[in-house]
C-alpha cells in the first residue's frame, strides 16, 4: 500500500512508469533502457499465463465438482453459481482498482451493509424504486469519498481509514436498523433478482455490463493508465505531473460506487435490508485480488484475473456445499488457496526482476 506524503501536481502526461500492459505498469527505476524496454511485453505475456492458469483451476474445479456432486453439472447450477458471483463480483472490481493504485479497502462490507440499510427504510421506500436505488448508490458513493478524502489529504495509512470506516459503517447500519431487517416492499425492486433475460438472471447481467465497464476503464482510458502508473511509483507519478491525491480520492469513490451497485443486487435477493449484509465481504474480495494476480504493493494487476478469481472461490463454495461439508473446512481450503497464491506471486516477482 502506498501512502500520501506530497502535495499534489497539476495534471500531466503519464510517468515513465506507465501500463505496459493490461497486466500493468513496470517499475523501470534503476533500469538501464535496453533492459527495461523488454519488461512490459514480458510482464504482460505473464499475466496472460496467469489468467489461463485461472481458467484451467476453474475447469479442474468443475471436473472435480462434477465427479463429486450429481447435481453439479447442471445448468439451474451454473447459474445459482454466476448469481451468487454476481455481487461479490462488482465489489471485486472497485477492490482491484483500489489496490492496483497502491490502497486496500476494508470497509466494503460495510458500505453493503449501510448502503441496504438506509435504502429500505420507510422513508427511502416511499419514493418507489427510483428512490431506493439512489440512496444506495449515493451511500456508496458519499462513504467512499469520505474515506478517499482522509487517506489523500489526511496523509493516514488506507489500512487504518478504512479499517475505522469499517467499524463506523456497520455501527451507523445498526443504529438506522435498530439491528432488526427491514422488508422491502417494493415489487419492482425485488423483481431485480428473479427478473431473467435469455434465461439468465439479470444479476448476473449487470455483473457483466459492470466487468465490461470496468475493463475499459482500466485498459483503455487514461484514468486506468494513471491508476497503474501511481500504484507502480507514486513519487515518479507525482513529478510527473498527476495529481496523485485526487486520483486516490477517485478510485475509493468508484470502489463505494460498486459496493452500492452490490448493496441494490444483495437487498433484492434477499428482500430486506439489515446491518448484518456483507459480513466478510471485504476478505472475500481481497482474496479474489489477489488470486487473481493483483499485486497487493500495486501497480500490476488484471480484472478479468480477479473475475477468474471470484469465479474460483464461488465454485469452491458451491462444491462443498453439494457434497455438505461444514464451513470451517470452506474457510480453511479459502486460506490455504491465498497463502499459495501470494507465494506464487513473490515467485513470479523474482523471476519478473532483471
């Protein structure tokens, strides 16, 4: 994670350390030119290896659900698989974005919880679907400014900002639920969830136009491109000439943002808001990250490698859950899973360093 400690520059064009590739930037610093110039083809070569290696744990995952349970290899399966990626998906993709760019956000699950919360109450509902959908987004939104906002121009550490937003998050959505779940009675936003279109359920849609969205974003804008090039070396993205500290301000508002998109998809499927919501999101979605190559000192990283990677534990979930297994022995195949992913990666840094 990387910190703010200098005033921010105008904008500008883009450091020396810039994306290289959708896999990401490289640190070029210390690198004489001929060196260098071959890193990025090299790193992303790499993260394509690493998404395929992704794909294939997948596949193996499916051939070993499919052996195990009869009921696996079904298509009502798949897609109560896709449904249940669907929201931890979206959290997943502000989460990649956050840490590509050197932050680390803990507090998402409890934006999902406050984001439910307060777009079920009586007051919210009575202005109809509209109404609720904007409160849940602009909860999002608002709460991940306020914690873009402190980590930039408080200079605090990411880890501490959102570690206290986590606390405070989830105590404001027990103080506004008074800890008890409060229905939805709006048909038209309960219909989010059984909606279908071409036989998919309209979750999974939106998980799909929001991994589109955010794949250009990070890939083909200049947005992404500072993202990569900050998360990579924020002193060289600062003299440069970006303005260092109201990106960061940007990519935790657009991290709130999908934890409010997640907050409208969990409160349809489960027909009420409460302040439990979102319990372990914020592991859920680090861990997806990180399996799916993101480097968590920034700088590198992949959004489809952290789709393949929430993909990965949803199978895994399922599978244990077909063969009832208890959830201790899920978490702990889950911690087994992101120590040998993180072991990967330092591998794969020393084979990446000239």
């Amino acid at each position: 994670m990387s910190q703010q400690t200098s005033p921010p520059g105008g904008s500008g064009p883009l450091p020396a350390t810039g994306q290289g590739s959708p896999a990401g930037p490289v640190r070029q610093t210390g690198s004489s030119p001929g060196r260098g110039s071959g890193r990025p083809a090299f790193l992303g070569h790499m993260g394509r290896v690493r998404n395929l290696g992704l794909f294939v744990v997948l596949v193996l995952l499916c051939v070993v659900g499919a052996l195990s349970s009869d009921n696996f290899a079904t298509s009502q399966n798949a897609l109560v698989i896709l449904t249940s990626a669907a929201v931890i998906g979206v959290i997943t993709i502000g989460q990649t974005f956050v840490i590509i760019g050197g932050g680390i956000d803990l507090s998402v699950g409890a934006i999902v919880a406050l984001g439910s919360v307060w777009c079920t109450t009586v007051a919210t509902q009575s202005f109809g679907f509209g109404g609720m959908v904007f409160c849940a987004l602009a909860v999002g939104a608002v709460v991940g400014l306020v914690n873009g906002l402190i980590i930039a121009y408080g200079n605090i550490v990411a880890f501490i900002v959102t570690i206290a937003m986590m606390a405070s998050a989830r105590g404001l959505a027990e103080r506004i639920s008074d800890r008890q779940s409060q229905v939805v009675t709006v048909e038209s936003f309960n219909s989010l969830a059984s909606t279908r279109f071409l036989g998919i359920p309209l979750l999974v849609h939106i998980l799909a136009v929001a991994v589109l969205v955010g794949w250009v974003l990070l890939n083909r804008t200049t947005f992404g491109r500072r993202t990569f090039a900050i998360g990579g070396n924020q002193e060289a993205a600062r003299l440069a000439g970006l303005d260092v500290r109201r990106h960061t301000v940007m990519l935790y508002a657009l991290s709130g943002l999908c934890c409010g998109i997640a907050a409208i998809m969990l409160t349809a499927r489960t027909t009420s808001g409460a302040s439990n919501l979102g319990d372990l999101y914020e592991l859920d979605s680090i861990a997806a990250v990180i399996i799916g190559g993101t480097l968590l000192t920034g700088g590198r990283g992949s959004l489809v490698g952290s789709i393949l990677g929430v993909l990965v534990f949803t199978t895994i979930t399922n599978i244990f859950v077909l063969n009832n297994l208890t959830t201790d022995i899920q978490q702990i195949a889950k911690g087994l899973i992101i120590v040998a992913a993180v072991l990967i990666q330092r591998r794969g840094r020393r084979t990446a360093t000239p």
